[in-house]
C-alpha cells in the first residue's frame, strides 16, 4: 500500500512524486504506468527503499517499512537492463542471492539450476551472460529475482530493451513464474501493462506529474479513461470537442446519447478505434475518408465527417486488405456503450467523470 507517497528531489520544487496514495493487495499486479517523467521510477526506488520520502508511508501487510533497509524489505527488482556479473557463469549469477546469504554452495546450486528450468534455460548454467540473447539475460536476471525469495517483485520496465520476441517471451515467463507474488510493474507500455495485470484484482494507477490520473483495471481504462491524458497514453487517437446537453454529445457527429450521465458543458468525445464500425455509405455517420495508414495486420482508417460547427477526424480499424481508399465515402457506427466525455482541458484531469 502506497499512502500520501511524496518525494521532493529539490527543496521547494516541484514534487516528482505528489501524494500518491494506491492500494497494492498481495498476490496482485500495480502498474504504474506514465509517460516519461511522470514519477514511475521514484515512487518504485521509494517503495524498494533506494530512496528517502519526503512524505507518506509504504506498508506491507499493514507494516509501516520506514526505517527497513532494501535487503530486508523482501522484494526483489528486475531492471530494464538484466545487471548481471559478466565474470561469473550464469548459474553463480543466479545463486548469487543464496550466496550472499551464506547458503551452502551445493545447495544455492541446486536451487538456481531449478529456477534456471523455471525461466526455460536449463542447460545454460556454465555460460557466461555475455554468450547470451538480451532476452536470455532478462531471463536469467529473473530467476536470480526468485532466487531471492522475494514477496514483492519489482519491475522497472523490464522489457524496454527487447525485441518484440524476446518481449513477448518474458511476459509469458512473468505470467507463469506469478503465482502469489505481488508484483509492481513500471512501464510507460500499455500493451505490457495490459498483458501483465489481467487477473481480477489487478489494477493500473496512471500517473502524470508525480499526480494519480485514474486508478481502475487496464479494461476499464481503455473503455472509460478519466481524462485526455489517460485517453492518450492507452492510444486512444479520437477526440471530438464539442458540449454536452441533456445526456447527449453535440458536435459535428450529431447529437449522440451518452451511456452515462455527464454534467452538462463542453466536453471531448473519445473512442477508441477498435470499436468504430466502418460501414457502407449510406448508413451510419456520413464521412470521408481522409487517410489510411497500415499498422501491421490491421489499418487505421481516418474518417472525416463535416457537420455542424466544423469537421471531426474519427479513426477506426480495418483488417489489412479491407481498408477502403482515401477519398471514399463511407459511414460510422459508434456504438452507445464505448461513447466516454472527457474534460476538455489538461486542467481538469483529475476530476473524475460520474
Ligand atoms: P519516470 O520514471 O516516470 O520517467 P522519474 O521518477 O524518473 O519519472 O522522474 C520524475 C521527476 O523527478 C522528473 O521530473 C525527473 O526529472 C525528476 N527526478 C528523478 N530522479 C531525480 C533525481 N535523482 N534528482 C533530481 N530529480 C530527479
């Protein structure tokens, strides 16, 4: 549990971290996630206790960890970059935890070469890291991490420095190797934070200038994200001002019925472009096709529609080889339910929408 975490790196500037206040239940994921900047690395050194507060209290279990050295906190940290000891083999590397400890060496032995099975490198033991991919090093920088026996795991984006396969692998691997850790995960990746806090209680706490934007499970961030910032940062492309009046959004889409209450006043129209129906012409919200852009398997298909008050750019998605042309005129279905008013200004952010 962070509670009213505060760090000031320089007397009377600006807080890098302002009162941070998020619950972190055991055995669940935290992300922080943010943009550069934002306060993710300081409050994850305060939480490890690298660093002094200037303010508030880290608890664990209810236990107040001022004044508890970082070797004693029980949480281990994998870093964005794996900090392995070059000279030593890649099973030393990850008895080192073991070692330090005073643990016999046969039996520090047997438990690395288990967590090397656990992070799918048996047989690597007598390597040195440097004969290893970057992914192969991350993995082994993890089993090190549980070596340690920790109740925490702290990840500092912890694949930033990986191609998408090894990505992709170290996820998987930190999803089996879970079980009832509490893990705090840096990361300024939604994708990753998506991918990594996906059981039930697991949450993201969105930061921005050392301030909480929105706390709630990543789906609920993406379907109803609190302000532009947030709306941003999960990738959300479309955003439509206009103003509210009794329920509904008006703007240069139409009138269109909100699914919950919003107050009444300008407000922006966000939605996230997986969940645009393009449709044909004819039908829907009337547009134009205004540009194609090809993101892998899919196209970004951006929509200009002129209505009312000026024209609005809505993107949607199409699968790659359905897009249709820039130029073509087509229409918009923009389901009731995945309609969010944000604020429209970065002011307002942290007033949360009813
Ligand atoms: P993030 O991890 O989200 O990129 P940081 O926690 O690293 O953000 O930084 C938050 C703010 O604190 C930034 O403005 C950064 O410049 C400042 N900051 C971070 N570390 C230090 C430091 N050791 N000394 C002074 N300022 C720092």
């Amino acid at each position: 549990m962070l509670d009213g975490v505060t760090r000031r790196y320089a007397v009377g500037g600006a807080a890098a971290l302002d009162g941070l206040t998020v619950p972190v239940p055991g055995g669940a994921c935290l992300v922080l996630l943010g943009p550069s900047g934002s306060g993710k690395s300081t409050a994850l050194r305060l939480v490890a206790g690298l660093e002094p507060l200037d303010a508030g209290r880290v608890l664990l279990d209810g236990a107040d960890l001022a004044g508890v050295p970082p070797e004693r906190r029980r949480m281990a940290m994998l870093a964005q970059r794996p900090l392995l000891f070059g000279h030593l083999s890649v099973l030393d590397n990850v008895a080192f935890p073991h070692t330090v400890r005073g643990v016999p060496r046969r039996r520090a032995h047997a438990d690395a070469r288990a967590r090397l099975d656990a992070v799918g490198l048996p047989g690597f033991e007598r390597r040195r890291p440097g004969e290893l991919s970057g992914g192969q090093q991350q993995r082994v920088a993890l089993a090190r991490a549980l070596a340690a026996g920790p109740r925490v795991l702290l990840l500092d984006e912890p694949t930033t420095g990986l191609d998408t396969g090894a990505r992709a692998e170290v996820h998987e691997l930190l999803r089996r190797v879970r079980a009832d850790l509490t893990l705090l995960l840096v990361t300024h990746d939604p994708v990753e934070a998506a991918t990594l806090a996906d059981r039930p209680g697991d949450r993201v706490a969105v930061l921005r200038d050392g301030l909480l934007q929105q706390h709630a499970p990543v789906g609920e961030l993406y379907a109803r994200p609190a302000s532009l910032t947030v709306a941003r940062l999960l990738g959300g492309r479309t955003e439509v001002p206009g103003t509210v009046r009794a329920g509904r959004h008006v703007s240069p889409l139409g009138a269109l019925q909100l699914p919950v209450p919003v107050p009444a006043g300008p407000g922006v129209l966000v939605v996230r472009p997986e969940l645009v129906e393009l449709v044909p012409a004819g039908s829907g919200i009337a547009g134009t096709v205004a540009e194609v852009r090809v993101l892998g398997a899919r196209a970004l298909v951006t929509v200009a529609v002129a209505g009312a008050g000026g024209t609005a750019r809505v993107h949607a998605e199409a699968p790659l080889g359905r897009q249709p042309a820039v130029g073509d005129p087509v229409g918009l279905r923009v389901p009731v339910d995945v309609r969010t008013v944000v604020p429209p200004s970065e002011d307002g952010e942290r007033q949360q929408l009813p």
